[in-house]
C-alpha cells in the first residue's frame, strides 16, 4: 500500500499544482493550450520514439501479450462507444474520446513506476510494450473516429484522403513507427541524441498533468456526471476484469507479463486522452474529469488489486 501511495499521490499533486497555479493566477488559460501543444508535438513524441527505439523488436512483437492487452481494451472501449452513442446521444468524435477515456490508462507515467516497485526490474519490459501497443493500436482508431466525425460531410474520397493524411502527420503515431524502424538497424542511438530523448521526454506526463490541472480550475466537475461516471467505471472496473479474463483465460501469457498487464489496466485514465481532447477541441471536461476522478480513486482500487492471490511480487 506504501508503495502505491507513494506513487499515486505524487502523481496526483502535479494536476493539483496546475490548479493552484491557475487559482491564485500564476498561469492564466492561455498556458493550458501552450503547454498541451508542447506535449502533443514535442515532448510526447520524443518519449515514445525513444522507448521504442531502444527495444529488441523481437520483445516488442509478444504477440499474445499485446492481442491480450489491446483486445480487452478495445472490448471495453466498443462497449463504452455504443453506451455513448445510445444512451448519450453522442456524435462519433465524442464517442470515441469517450471510449478512450474508458479504456487508455496511465501506463507510462504512472504504470512504469508501480510496475518496478512491484515487481522489479523485470516488469520493465512487458510495462514499455503494453504501454506502446496501447498507444499505437488506441490512438490511431480513435484519430480515425474523430476525423471522420469531423469530415462526415465531405465527400468519401477526400474523408479517406484527409484521413491518411492526418494520420501520416500526427506525432503520436509518427514517433513510435519511427522508433521501431531504428530498433530494427540494431544500432544504438547516438550519446547526444540518448541525453536529448531522455531530458525532453521526461517533460512529457509532468507538462501534460500540470496542463490538465490548469484547464480544471474552474470548470465544474459535476457537469456530465452520468458520462464521467460511466468511463470511471468502466476503466477502474470492467476493464480490469475483461483483461484479467483475457490474460489468465484466453491466451497462454508469462506469469509475470500476465501480472504486468492485469496491473496496467486497472490504472487510472492517462493524460494522454486530455491531450487528444484538447488537441481536437472536443470532451475536454468529461475527459479531464474523468482523469481525475479515476486518479483519485485508483489509490483505493489498485492497492485493492495488490490484495488478489498472485498479484505480489513473489506471487
């Protein structure tokens, strides 16, 4: 429990600095978009590239692992689309941000961290895999939604044509196709460029977090409390159950890969989908609200899961 708190709670602290820092007016609205781009177009891609970069791409291709982690997610993250649309009457961008925020942990910023105080050294690399393939496999669907959503009056061919463009541009998913073409050479990355990866992408989860605290001041977390409340739901408990479904039942999966994973869905709603959320103008408060609600309580539901038979360190 001391270890999750330990982790959690400084987590947490970084959104509430933002929000102190916009209460008492050291940083003014404007700050959250500048700081939402930085991490959109410069930060972010540097970390990813550089986490995938450095991997044995024979690592990186754990089949079963990543059809285990992913398929639950995107179980879930259907699930939570349709609820959406039915019962909200949400227009596709929404629906897919919405299905996003149930489903795309914190795996990176928050997930790494716990996994090696956990489980040790070792958990590192299902930890860099589990949180890439979510990035690369949710991400690219939810652009898609979004655009498509946004263009639905177009005609078909320019949407697709649009559509791959702004695929081929978007540095979330640039950067860790990038990274994986240098894994493949074998070649190590330069000592400059390593320092630079390793100075930059560190700005990455702070920035976004202190970003998401700024936008919240203000803004009243009531507001659409059925949504948010079904994506914290969603994302705390049903996603943690279908993965463990997945991991344990479904697919042949390494004890401790399985562990790893089983840990990484029941985290709380990354910040990556405030950023995709504000990057599109579209659900940035239920987005917001979600990651913090979902942080809040993840204190209480992944110190929970660490009381399940087999989720110890030696288990």
């Amino acid at each position: 429990m001391e270890a999750i708190v330990n982790v959690v709670i400084p987590v947490f602290s970084i959104v509430l600095s933002g929000y102190l820092a916009a209460r008492f007016r050291i940083l003014g609205s404007e700050s959250t978009d500048a700081l939402n781009r930085f991490v959109f177009f410069v930060a972010m891609p540097v970390l990813l590239f550089h986490a995938v970069a450095g991997m044995d791409p024979g690592e990186f291709f754990n089949g079963p692992f990543i059809i285990a982690f992913s398929g639950s997610s995107i179980v879930i993250m259907g699930a939570a689309m349709v609820v959406s649309r039915l019962v909200f009457r949400r227009p596709l961008p929404e629906n897919a941000l919405a299905g996003m925020s149930s489903v795309f942990g914190n795996t990176v910023y928050m997930g790494i961290p716990i996994s090696l105080i956990a489980f040790g050294d070792a958990a590192l690399k299902p930890a860099i895999v589990a949180s890439i393939s979510q990035g690369v496999i949710l991400i690219v669907p939810v652009i898609v939604f979004i655009e498509w959503g946004v263009q639905e009056k177009e005609a078909g061919g320019r949407i697709l044509r649009d559509l791959l463009a702004t695929l081929v541009r978007n540095p979330l998913i640039v950067a860790p196709a990038l990274g994986l073409a240098w894994a493949f050479t074998g070649v190590a990355l330069p000592e400059p460029v390593e320092n630079f990866c390793d100075i930059l992408g560190a700005a990455a989860g702070p920035c976004a977090l202190f970003a998401l605290g700024l936008f919240l001041y203000g803004k009243p977390l009531h507001e659409g409390a059925a949504e948010v409340g079904a994506a914290v739901v969603l994302k705390l408990l049903l996603l943690p159950v279908t993965t463990w479904l997945f991991l344990y039942h479904l697919f042949d999966i390494d004890p401790l890969w399985a562990k790893v994973g089983l840990l990484l869905a029941a985290l709380p709603t990354g910040a990556n989908c405030f950023v995709l959320a504000q990057q599109y103008g579209r659900f940035v408060q239920r987005t917001s609200a979600a990651i913090l609600i979902s942080t809040a309580l993840a204190v209480i539901t992944v110190s929970a899961l660490f009381m399940l038979p087999g989720m110890s360190s030696s288990g």
